[in-house]
C-alpha cells in the first residue's frame, strides 16, 4: 500500500507545480504520508491532500482525499484532483 500511495501523491505534486502551487510529499515519523500544498499567493490557503483505498466494492481502488477524510476525486486522474485543489485554495481575485 505504502508504494502505491507515494506514487498516487508524488502524480498530484506533479500536477499541482504545473498551476503554481507549492507542493511536497510529506512522510510524518509516524509513517503517514501527504501531499502539503500551500498557495504562494497567499500562504495561509493550504491544504494536506491524503490518498487511501476505499473499502466500498463499487468505487474505484484508490482516492485523493482531503485533510478531514472525504474523498475528493479518483487516483486515475491526478489532474482533475489538482483542479479542485486549485479551486479550494485560491485566493480572491485569482
């Protein structure tokens, strides 16, 4: 599991670079690992972005989430998670 996440968080800081944000995976001592993203427009917008798999049979395996647990998008499409991502974390007038 521990691999495939990266992979998936490593495609979103990919995405994320590409429309201007600061971003970086991030491994706690702990072993958790997320994706820090910081507007650098306005640095207090920020977000830890997680990825897990579901346990729900009829959804796809593995989810971009955001930092208090919802599933935000599918895996399969780095750059539409990195979309919403731009959107919640953009400051006024951008």
């Amino acid at each position: 599991m521990g691999d495939d996440n990266f992979g998936h968080l490593e495609r979103l800081v990919l995405e994320l670079d590409a429309r201007g944000f600061l971003a970086r995976v991030v491994r706690t001592q702990s072993g958790r690992v997320f994706v820090r993203v910081i507007n650098p427009k306005a640095t207090s917008l920020s977000e830890n972005v997680t990825c897990r798999p579901t346990k729900v049979a009829e959804l796809p395996d593995w989810w971009y989430c955001w930092s208090w647990g919802e599933r935000m998008h599918t895996v399969d499409d780095p750059a539409g998670a990195a979309t919403k991502v731009a959107r919640v974390l953009a400051a006024v007038g951008e």
